[in-house]
C-alpha cells in the first residue's frame, strides 16, 4: 500500500504540472519552456508567506500562488508570448530566456541557500504495510479534485467547448467568432496558476531552491507528447505511466538511472505510437512532424 500511495503521490504533481503545458502547447503551440520556474515561483510564494504568518500560513500560500503565477504569466503573456503567436518556434528561444531570467532573479532575491517550509501537519496515518504521511494523501487529493475541476471545465461547460474548437481548428474557431487571442491568455495564466499550485504543495517535500522546477520540465513534456498533446485524458494517462514506472524502478535501480531508462522507453513508444496514447486534436502536432 506503500508503492502505491508513493505512486500517487508522485503521480499527482505531474498531473498538475502537465495539465497546463498541455492546454498550453496544444492549443497556442507554444513550447513554453519557462514553465518549469512557475513550479519555483509557488514553492517561494510559499516561502515567503509562512516567513510572514507561520506555518499555518500555509492555505493561504494555496490560494495566493495560483493568483502569483497567473499574474506573473499574464505579463508574459502581454508583453512577449503575444508577439510571438505566427512564430511558434521562436518562443522556444523566449521563453527559455525568460525561465534563465526567472531563475537569476530568484536567486539574487533570495539568495542560493536553500530554503524549509513546512506542510501544515506532520502526522502520519496508518496504512496497510506501516504508516504514511497524511500531507502526501492531503497532495493527492487536492490534485484529484483540480483534476476533475479541469475536466469538468473542459468537457461540460461553454468556454471548454471554446477551448477544445481553438484545439481542432484555430481558423474555424475564429470564423465562428471566437475570441482566440482572450482564450489564449486566459489558458496561458491558467497552466501558469497549475504550475505554481504543484509548487506550493511539492516544497514542504523537498528544498525550496531556484531549480526547483527544472526537474519536472522534461517529464512534463514526456507526459504530454505520450499521453495526446491537447488531451486531458491523455496528460492523465501519461502521468500514470511515467510516474508508476519511475516510482517503480527507483525502488531496484538508482533514481537517476531509472529516470533516464523510462525517457528512453517513452521515446520507444511515441516512436510507434507519436500521436500519443489518448490522442488529441492539437495544433501542436506539426511540431512533431504530424502536420
């Protein structure tokens, strides 16, 4: 029972991590590799809010972090993303500079040592096999409800439908009168906000430190590009597999090693399979050579 909630666990920060680069790169085509500094950006506004109020401090930084990195992510938005919207490939550059800019800036505001929060309880709950951090449940479940959140905004309400239309076809989505360019900024700070929530909810696991993010961002890709990019089925799927093939191997192989051996076996199937498992309907895939 150990595995398993480990897997959960571990699983639920990809999902949350990926759910928004996958709206994100689905339906602007964008390739935003800056989205692993808002995972740092939620770890740090938690930080700074438990530095302020103390430990219970801490559902305060759940609710402030989402609001941070939308914010954080409209300016990107604003002033870069949307000068880049028929050079979909030039982003990769910008954004890149903007997570090395994001990155430096951290550092220089809070300095290289790495930093404690604190998860606002330290109980452990009784499990079959022993016992088990209640906060790592608490992850898994606020991760189960956003998740179902998102689903449910993606598959029964108008802007869902909004959204999925961009997704399939941009040029008929306008020509029926969608407002592209608000639908994409309205995604952009909303996977921004999912970013910074996965944050607040990994630091009490781990030190808080400038490169926080850095390490999601490849799987985050991994996942998308396996599960459908544009699928949030597909995002939840992949999660599921990259994540309990991982947590699996770490248990008989070296972290490191294990990480690279499911990367590559993640190649291995988009190779066979590149329109990922749960196939969507992206803009994004001539990106992989599908256009």
């Amino acid at each position: 029972m150990v595995v398993v909630l480990n897997i959960l666990s571990y699983v639920s920060i990809l999902v949350l991590v990926a759910l928004g680069l996958a709206i994100v790169f689905g339906m602007m085509d964008i390739v935003n590799l800056a989205h692993a500094e808002w995972v740092t950006i939620g770890a740090y506004t938690l930080a700074v809010v438990q530095a302020v109020g103390g430990l219970q401090a801490f559902w305060l930084a759940l609710l402030a972090a989402p609001i941070v990195g939308a914010l954080l992510a409209w300016c990107l938005e604003r002033f870069i993303i949307r000068l880049l919207y028929d050079r979909p490939l030039d982003t990769l550059l910008a954004t890149y500079a903007v997570g090395l800019i994001l990155r430096k800036a951290l550092e220089l505001v809070f300095g290289n040592q790495p930093m404690l929060v604190y998860a606002p309880f330290a109980t452990a709950v009784p499990v079959p096999g022993g016992n088990y951090p209640a906060y790592r449940i608490f992850v898994v479940g606020v991760a189960f409800a956003v998740t179902a959140g998102c689903w449910l905004i993606f598959a029964r309400t108008r802007f869902g439908t909004q959204l999925r239309a961009v997704i399939q076809h941009r040029a008929m989505a306008e020509a029926v009168g969608i407002d592209t360019r608000r639908l994409n900024r309205i995604a952009f700070c909303g996977g921004a906000a999912l970013a910074s929530l996965a944050g607040v909810l990994i630091a009490p696991m781990v030190s808080v430190e400038s490169h926080l993010g850095v390490a999601y961002l490849a799987k985050a890709f991994f996942v998308i590009v396996l599960g459908g990019i544009g699928s949030i089925a597909g995002s939840i799927l992949g999660s599921v597999v990259i994540g309990s093939a991982e947590t699996l191997l770490s248990y008989r192989l070296d972290p490191s090693f294990s990480s690279a051996l499911v990367l590559i076996l993640s190649i291995i199937v988009i190779r066979f399979r590149p329109q990922g498992l749960v196939p969507g309907f992206s803009a994004g895939h001539h990106l992989l050579g599908k256009g």
